[in-house]
C-alpha cells in the first residue's frame, strides 16, 4: 500500500506536469462569429465592423447577378451553419426568403435586412416601361451614402446582438467606418457641383438612380433593374439620338453587361467609354487585389467627374 505522504508528492509532481504542459490552442476561429453576406458591399461593410471577431464570407460568386439569382442546396446549408445572415432586403434578393425559411430550423442563425429603415427610390416609369419588374422600388440602396451608414448602423447592431460582450468593438469600428462614409460623401458633393452636364447616360442596367438624385444629376439608363435583360431597339434608337442631340462626350458601361451595346452607340455618336461600378458588381481579381467599396465609389468619382466635365 502506498503510503498518504507518497500520494500526496505523487499529486503534487502530476499537477505541476500538467502545468507546464503548453496550452492548447484556444480555437480562436471556432469562436469568432460566423457571417454570410448575400453581395459584396455588404461582405465589405461587415469585414470593417466584424474586424477580427468575425469570419465573413459571401454568398453570390463574384460577378453574379443578386437579382436573380438561382439558389443552391449548399447554399441553404452553410445559412443554417452560420450565426448571422446578412441581405440586402427583399427587393435586391427576392429569393432571401426561401434561404431563410429553409434556414429556420437552425434557431442559432440571425437574419437581417441590413436595409431596414433606407430611404427606397421607386423604380421610376421608364425603368418600369423597360421591363415588368416584380419590384416597386430600386435595390441599389447602397449607392446613397446616407442608407449605407444606415446599413453599416444595423450591420453593427446585429453583431452586438450576437456578441455583446465585444460590442465596444464593433461601435468604434462602425462609427470610425461612417466617417470613411461621410467624407467620400462630402468629395461628391464638392466635386460634382460645377459640371459642364448633369447627364449621366449608361449603357447598362439601371442601377445609379440613387447616385443621381443625391448629386442632382440625370440619370438615363438602357436596361431596366434586371442585368439579365435587354433593351427595346427603340430604346437604343432614343439612346444614340440623346447622345447626338445634347452633345455627350462620354457614355457609361458596366462589368456586369455585355459591352457590345456602349461600343455600338460610340460608334454611331462619337462618344468615348467610361466605366461605373455598381458596388456589388466584383470580379475575383478585384477581391484579391484588395479593392473596397470606397476604393470602388472612388474611382466612380474620378469617371463622373471627366464624363460629366467637372472642373
């Protein structure tokens, strides 16, 4: 039989083994929270808020059209695998909702319309005419700084929800990310105020109406709300003779459409080419290149300000 002192020295050396034996690995990835983001201004305001206490991905490959947008079983399965679910709101992703009642068994996830509470532009008669949307009203929400910050304000809310204790975090990091907001806003307004045209023509679907009417601009467009549309050969005719009727030095293409139709009405007026980025319209070479959603309204900037002859 072992005697009392020899147990007692034979408890103390196992405990002080296990003591120096090295901690494990806290996992630090399993307790990050999980976020799926529908597109990519959305992945792109979660990553700045969520900062390192989040795993963010998105959901649509780059260069995918969110408006219809054909949902996949796996998809399903990594929603109900995540914590927190982020989409624009039923008018961009009309589909979300089947994601999120497919979803509903999983009592763990948190979906949210990170545009709850934007200011929503109807879709106007001739982006209607063009097309018989389902919508009533334009999804491009995000192209309004004010409804990105609001976005950015339920992004944050919906972290805190799920992880309070980290809720300074996420404060600071949003508030510090509505400045970014503001300050492009206040670089639009300045530098688009003295423009030679206020006309924006795009040979691509309608998609900048919010910009528009926060710069007092025109905005004219060939598609309708849908990328996957086309336009009428009457359309076209009214496009190329707007053109040559007010003199528009330059017209306006996205990634995301088939260029074929800008570089036809270049041919027909004169017009020289620039790109407008939607903010949702990404390739992966611009994900990897660390392209942001303010890098993108930057560039947009630097385009309006020489189509629209901006001093």
């Amino acid at each position: 039989m072992y005697s009392r002192k020899m147990v007692l020295i034979f408890l103390l050396l196992l405990s002080f083994l296990l003591s120096c034996q090295p901690a494990k690995e806290s996992g630090r990835e399993d307790q990050k929270l999980r976020v799926i983001a529908t597109i990519f201004p959305i992945y792109d305001f979660a990553r700045n808020i969520g900062g390192d206490k989040i795993k963010v991905t998105m959901l649509l490959p780059p260069g995918t059209d969110a408006h219809h947008y054909e949902l996949k079983p796996e998809d399903i399965v990594k929603v109900s695998k995540t914590d927190i679910f982020l989409f624009t709101n039923f008018e961009m992703e009309q589909w979300a909702y089947k994601i999120i009642n497919a979803a509903e068994k999983n009592t763990n996830m948190l979906a949210i319309e990170t545009g709850a509470g934007a200011v929503l532009l109807p879709l106007s008669e001739e982006g209607e005419e063009q097309n018989n949307h389902v919508s009533k009203f334009d999804p491009h929400i995000w192209l309004d700084m004010d409804n990105a910050q609001k976005m950015v304000d339920n992004i944050a809310a919906a972290l805190i929800k799920k992880d309070s204790r980290n809720s300074d975090y996420y404060l600071k990091n949003a508030h510090n990310y509505k400045l970014k907001l503001i300050a492009l806003d206040q670089r639009y307004r300045a530098e688009l105020t003295r423009c030679k045209t206020k006309t924006i023509l795009h040979a691509g679907h309608w998609a900048f109406a919010y910009l528009a009417k926060k710069y007092n601009l025109n905005y004219i467009a060939a598609y309708n709300v849908s990328a996957d549309a086309e336009p009428s050969p009457q359309k076209m005719i009214n496009l190329v003779q707007q053109v040559k009727s007010q003199r528009v030095a330059y017209i306006y293409y996205e990634s995301m459409i088939n260029p074929r139709l800008a570089q036809t009405i270049a041919r027909e007026t004169g017009a020289h080419l620039l790109k407008l980025n939607n903010g949702h319209d990404i390739s992966k070479a611009d994900i990897k290149s660390g392209e942001t959603f303010i890098s993108l309204m930057e560039k947009n900037l630097t385009n309006l300000k020489k189509g629209l002859q901006c001093p």
